[in-house]
C-alpha cells in the first residue's frame, strides 16, 4: 500500500531523513521505533505532505505522491493523527469530527456522514458523551480519541499516527492502542511512531527501527521485541519472551 524508496527529507539546510526505505501492506500495523531526534516525525509529515521530499520516491497504492500537496494526500485516504493532537479548542467535538470529512464533503451522501460518525462514537463513547463540549475543555486523552476520530471521519485506508500515548495516563494508553489493533481487525492500516515501544510492539505486525534520519532494522514485531540490542535500546529491560513482557505490562 505504502512504499518509501531513498527518502531524503529535511527543514532548510537541516537534513533529516537520510536515505529511509520502508513499506507498510494493506492490514497491517507498522511500527517505527527510535530516540528522540531520530527522525520519525519528520518522516510523517513528509509521507503527509507536509514537509517536502528532496530525494527518492513516495508511492500510495502504486501511485507517486512524492510531490503532491497534503490535501490530495488526505483524499487518497492517508491521513496523519499528528503528535500532540492539535485538535480545534474552540469547536465542539462533533465540529471536530465533521472538520474531519472536509476533503469528502461533496461526495459523502449525509445519510453515510451519519453512519461513519456513529462508528466514531461506538469506537469511542466518551466522545458522544462530550459532542456538544468544546475540544479544548477535553482531557488529554479524550483529546487524542478526537484526534483519531477526526482522522477517522477521513475515509482513510491508512491512518498515520505520531506518538499517539505522549502525555496520557495508562489506562488511557491502554484504551487507545486496544482502539488501534481493532482498527486492524476493521481492514485499516496503521503506520505508527511510538516512543512506548512495548506497547507499539505488542500490537504491530512488523516494525523498524529508526536512528539518525536512516532506517536500520526491519523485523517483525515479535522479533524486535526479542532482540536483545532492541530491549536493552528501546525497551527498558531484558524479557525472557513475549509473555513475560505481556505480563508485566499486565502489573505495570
């Protein structure tokens, strides 16, 4: 669905993204791990058209979308759920998530608005709960339902997302990536830049590890989750398995 070839991306004279190749398959979820400053936020906005490719080939559904404008992205369906939400504060929630389907509103009957935005609400109750409230009154984690939501109300075949747990509580966390690995079940694809690295592993298919604007590993999520460089990197402590890791994320 997604494929990225030599990818070389950046801000003025600052280079960034240095030659990153990946691809994500339709129903997957893909997760791309790394410190701060590697490079994984960069690397969605210039998949979203954000920010500008200087080098290589971005392809959707087989079709380059190296050089095109973040509007056509989103109506191709890949949609970005940004880092830090960056919901509307002074729209209600159901305006957010009407603002969603922006780039479909002459093609989308109302008949199927309506449906597509119960599907929000089932997905994330709390959310019809708070339809009338004003987004910035939300909490942090209600603000990121909005967010996914709102990307949601898109029509997207692939949902990006950065840093979705940044600054939320655990069971909010938890909340969200059960949302995310339903989505899968739905036949969405997710590309996801996760600094919790077990908790994005725990529910990807595959992953990458990023470092310095490169990609330098690829495997698949239970296989980076057993490498003994990658637990001692990115997540904190050694694991005996996967379920031992399943576990204390249990007692955590």
């Amino acid at each position: 669905m997604l494929r990225i070839r030599n990818l070389h991306a950046g801000y003025e004279n600052l280079l960034v993204i240095k030659g990153a190749s990946l691809h994500v398959n339709p129903g997957e979820i893909v997760t791309i791990i790394g410190a701060n400053g590697a490079g994984k936020t960069t690397l969605l906005q210039t998949l979203a058209g954000l920010v500008r490719p200087r080098e290589g080939e971005i392809s959707f559904d087989k079709t380059s979308i190296t050089a095109l404008p973040a509007e056509r992205i989103v109506g191709m369906g890949c949609v970005l759920v940004p880092e830090g939400r960056q919901v509307f504060g002074t729209l209600t929630v159901e305006e957010n998530l009407f603002l969603g389907s922006y780039s479909r509103r002459r093609s989308l009957p109302r008949e199927e608005y309506r449906r597509e935005l119960g599907d929000v609400y089932r997905l994330f109750p709390r959310l019809e709960e708070r339809s009338g409230q004003l987004a910035g009154t939300l909490s942090g984690g209600e603000q990121q339902m909005l967010a996914i939501g709102r990307a949601l109300m898109a029509g997207p075949r692939l949902i990006m997302l950065d840093e979705p747990s940044m600054g939320l509580a655990p069971i909010i966390v938890k909340t969200i990536f059960e949302v995310l690995a339903r989505l899968r079940d739905m036949g969405k694809t997710i590309l996801l830049v996760e600094q919790n690295a077990k908790a994005a592993l725990r529910i990807a298919d595959r992953g990458y590890v990023m470092e310095t604007g490169q990609i330098i590993l690829e495997e698949s999520a239970a296989e980076l989750l057993n490498n003994k460089d990658v637990q001692r990197a990115y997540l904190g402590k050694e694991y005996k398995s996967i379920a031992d890791l399943g576990e204390q994320g249990e007692r955590q």
